[in-house]
C-alpha cells in the first residue's frame, strides 16, 4: 500500500492558493468592457467593430431571406426549411413572433447601438478623439435605428440607462418609443451631425463620408414623409394601395407588363 505523503499535498495547497490573487486578476483582450471606451485605444476599437457588425446582417443568409423570399426576386427551393417557407408570403408556411428570422436584424442592431452609445458618451472625455470619429458613431447608430423602424415600427431609445445612453447592466424590460420619436430623436439629429463633421473623402477604405450620411439623411426624410403621408390618406385609398399586390397577381402577366409600359 503506497503511503499519502500529506506534506507535498498540503504545501501544492498552499502555493495554490497564494497565486490565486494572480490568476483571478481579469484583464480583458478579446472583449469590450464599460472601461474600455474610456480610452483612445477603446473608442478606436468601438469604431472598428461599427463597421464589423455589418457581416452580422449582409452576411446572414437569414437576412437576406427576410428581406427576398416572397418577392419577384426570389422563392423557396425545394429542400427549404420553415425558415424560408415562413417568409415566401405564399401560403406555404405562416410567420410568427417565434418563427420570423427578422431576430437577424434586431440582435445586430441594438448591440451595435449600445457601442455606439458608448463611444458617444465616452469620446468626448478622452479628449483626443475628433469631432469626425464621433460622427462616424452617430451615423452607424442612425444607421441601425433606420433599418430598424422600418422593419418594426417604434423601436427602444432606452437600453436600460436612459434615451440614447450607454447602458451597462442586463435589462429585462424596455419601452417601445414611436416611429417618431425614433425618427426625430435619434435618426435625424445623428445623420445631421455626421453630414456637418464627416470629412468629404473617406478616413480608410469603404470609411463613411459627408456624401455616405447625406444620401441616408434623404432616404430618412423621404421614407418618413411617405409615412406621414400614409396615415393621412383617406382610408379607401390608403386601402387600395394596400391590397394592389393581391389585386394584379390576379391578372395575366402579359397585360401587367403592358400596364406597367403605359405607365
């Protein structure tokens, strides 16, 4: 029987535990945390990954399911899922809250809004960023808040630590602001600024410029004044216009195309 030589235990127990204070000790590399925006090197990274998270939509094929399927453009393929079927708006399947991959878009964006927010608030203090990197901030969390009322309507200015705040500590709740609102208060005060402090040619390749942030203000505008413009238009036609789709995929597609070449 071999014999427990308790000394060698109880001094690798010892040692283990005086070099606790070293191993416990987090330093962060591969991750963002609160602290980080407080430095250079922390907004220089937040701003990076604005333009990263774009991968997370354009490169989601589920986004571009969302967006196609169920279009003149494109349709279900034979070994297609729910996921596909759901969004065909044929009758093959039926979306739902749970189904619906609009989550693509939603869970890109609002992260993507909060590092926004935390270079926003931060960059001023560091005192060495300039007015055009916090303008390139501001266009990317416009940029997410467009993409998202126009998907979902009224969205949350609020992440948890107040309107277009940083917000730091897990929240469970949250309050769904208008379509104004998120149009008035985030969209088209960010976009303004990023035309008036965005420089006129690109600070690195594919940067967003003074032309980039002009061209998403107007689409803001005019998406927003053919809102307003709907919900003051008489109901039958606002009815009609509705119901246009159904209304000519009842018609030869010959006769459409003649239409479509007389108008």
């Amino acid at each position: 029987m071999k014999k427990i030589d308790f000394k060698f235990i109880i001094g690798t127990i010892l040692i283990a535990l005086t070099a606790c204070s070293d191993i416990l000790e987090e330093q962060p590399r591969s991750i963002y945390e609160p602290g980080f925006f407080k430095s250079e090197k922390g907004v220089m990274g937040g701003i990076t990954s604005l333009y990263g998270h774009l991968r997370y939509i354009y490169g989601q094929a589920y986004y571009y399911n969302t967006c196609l399927t169920g279009t003149d453009e494109a349709t279900y393929a034979q070994s297609a899922d729910a996921n596909f079927k759901d969004m065909d708006l044929s009758g093959v399947g039926s979306i739902t809250a749970s189904s619906s991959r609009a989550d693509v878009l939603w869970g890109a964006a609002f992260s993507n809004i909060n590092t926004a927010n935390g270079i926003i608030e931060n960059a001023t203090a560091v005192g060495t960023i300039s007015d055009a990197l916090i303008a390139e901030a501001k266009f990317f969390r416009a940029f997410d808040y467009f993409m998202l009322v126009q998907t979902f309507g009224g969205v949350p200015l609020d992440l948890g630590s107040g309107i277009l705040k940083f917000n730091t500590t897990p929240s469970r709740t949250s309050v769904r602001n208008t379509v104004p609102e998120v149009y008035t208060q985030a969209i088209f005060p960010d976009l303004i600024t990023a035309v008036n402090d965005l420089p006129d040619n690109p600070r690195v390749t594919g940067g967003v410029t003074k032309t980039v942030a002009r061209l998403y203000l107007a689409k803001a505008y005019l998406t927003y004044a053919w809102l307003i413009r709907m919900d003051t238009m008489p109901n039958g036609i606002f009815n009609r216009l509705m119901t246009l789709p159904q209304r000519l995929s009842k018609i030869p597609v010959l006769m459409v195309c003649n239409l479509l070449i007389m108008m």
